[in-house]
C-alpha cells in the first residue's frame, strides 16, 4: 500500500478540522448574513458625505433618486433639507453597521470558541489516552501546548478557507463597480497594485510560516521548563508540622527584648535591641 502523501493528509487533515463546523449550520448563516450587511453599510458610508460636498456645500444639481424626490417633494432640494437628510442618514447607517457588527462578534465568538473547546476537549482525552512511552517521547510542554494554543487552528481554518475569501471577493467586486463609476483612470491604477501584493505574499508566505515554527517551539520550550521548575518547587516544600503532645512540650526558641540601655523608645517597636 503506498504510502499517504504531504496532500492527501493535509486534505484529510482539513476536511476533519472542517467536521467541527458542520454542526453549527445556523449561526453560520447569520454570520453570512451580518458580514453580507456590514459589507453593504461599509459602502454605503460615503454617500451622505457625497451629498453634503455636491449638493449641500456646492451648486452641484441634484441627480438620480434625490432629483425625482425633489420634483414630488419640493421642499427636499432645499439645503437645509439635504443637510437634515445627510445627518440622518450617517446616523443610520452607523446604527445599523454597529448593531451587524455587535451580531457578527457575538456569533463569531459563540461558534469560534465552541468549535476550539470541542477541539481542545478531544486533544486532551487523545493525550490522556497515550501510553507512558509515548508521553516519554513528548514534552510537557508540548502537550500543553497542542491543547490550550493549538485547537484554535479549527477556527483559523474556517476564518481563512471559508470566510475570509468570500468576504474579499464580494468586498472587492463592489468596490470596483462604484469605483468605475467616479473615475475609471484611479480604479485601474488602484487594480495594477493587486498582482504587486499577490506576489509580496506569496514570496513572503513561507519566511513568515517557518518563523511562526520557531515561535512555537520557543513557546514549548518555555512552558516545559516553566511546568519542571513549578514541580520541583512544589516538591521540594516542607511537610507542615503537626503539633502533638511530644512537640508541644518542646522547648522552642523565644525572641525576648533585650533593654534599651538608653536607646530611643522607638527602638523596640523597630525591633532593635532583639535576641533570641
């Protein structure tokens, strides 16, 4: 039987880390929904800013939907209208995007650590049930660390396959369709940047991975040495003494205050002039 490769175990590796999600189908729906949201409110912001600088501010007429509403509402086109309009309509908006976000950290947080806990709980029934060879062969550290730091690689994996690049591209196909509207020239200037930061990430992905290796082994190693000093202290700390009738009648020794021999009256309360 040949032997799994580099990719089939990453693939398997995924789609099991992936499992730890299948079950919370409706909240990722509301997170779909909330990012979908707050996507849409985060392009609408400069709108009323827009308004305030054309119409408002400067003799810019009015165009699109605010024409046709001045022309059934002609108390609409005056400034102070706009303004009025502008102002609540920024305040809206920023009600709205507050209260998507407050939803999607709220679910973000419920789902995200439940998936790390149910993780971290099946890590540490997986290490308790290994052998004394096999927990020979591994730090303490190492244990601690693969339960407490390493389980939330479940939530980074769903963040980074699932999340993050449908929320990039629906991001940026909006952005460049509003963008193509104002000025055609800045949005391809702006695109020609994008291969630019492709190739920076992808040339820099790999130094940025092996320094994160490092980091975690330093963190193993810290936890390992900081778990041995810890039991060692608490190992070698002194039996308390019970007090019986054969201690008890022992002589132990008594500090006693000596004379002050003309020191001041403080001297004593300082604890000069001591003995025991």
């Amino acid at each position: 039987m040949p032997a799994e490769t580099l990719h089939a175990r990453r693939q398997r590796g995924y789609r099991r880390l992936l499992g730890y999600a299948m079950p919370h189908r409706r909240g990722w729906l509301a997170i779909v929904a909330a990012t979908l949201l707050s996507t849409g409110l985060s392009l609408l912001m400069p709108w009323p800013i827009q308004v305030l600088v054309d119409h408002v501010l400067g003799e810019v007429p009015l165009g699109g939907p605010l024409a046709a509403a001045a022309e059934r509402y002609p108390f609409l086109a005056s400034p102070e209208s706009l303004l009025a309009g502008v102002v609540l309509a920024g305040l809206l908006i920023f009600v709205v995007s507050s209260i998507a976000e407050v939803v999607l950290t709220m679910q973000w947080t419920r789902l995200g650590r439940g998936m790390v806990y149910k993780l971290s709980g099946d890590l540490f029934a997986h290490v308790q049930r290994q052998s004394l060879r096999a927990h020979g062969t591994h730090s303490v550290g190492d244990a601690m660390g693969r339960v407490a730091v390493d389980a939330w690689c479940v939530h980074a994996v769903v963040d980074t396959l699932l999340f993050a690049p449908g929320h990039a591209l629906i991001t940026t196909v909006l952005m460049v369709i509003v963008m193509l509207q104002l000025d055609a020239g800045l949005t391809l200037l702006a695109l020609a940047v994008a291969p630019f930061m492709t190739g920076a990430a992808w040339f820099f992905g790999r130094p940025i991975r092996e320094a994160a290796h490092m980091r975690r082994d330093v963190e193993t190693r810290i936890q390992t040495h900081v778990h041995q000093t810890l039991t060692g202290v608490s190992s070698s700390r002194p039996s308390p003494v019970r007090m019986t009738s054969s201690t008890a009648s022992r002589s132990w020794p008594v500090k006693r205050s000596a004379p002050t021999n003309g020191a001041p009256w403080w001297a004593a309360f300082m604890g000069w002039g001591q003995v025991c």
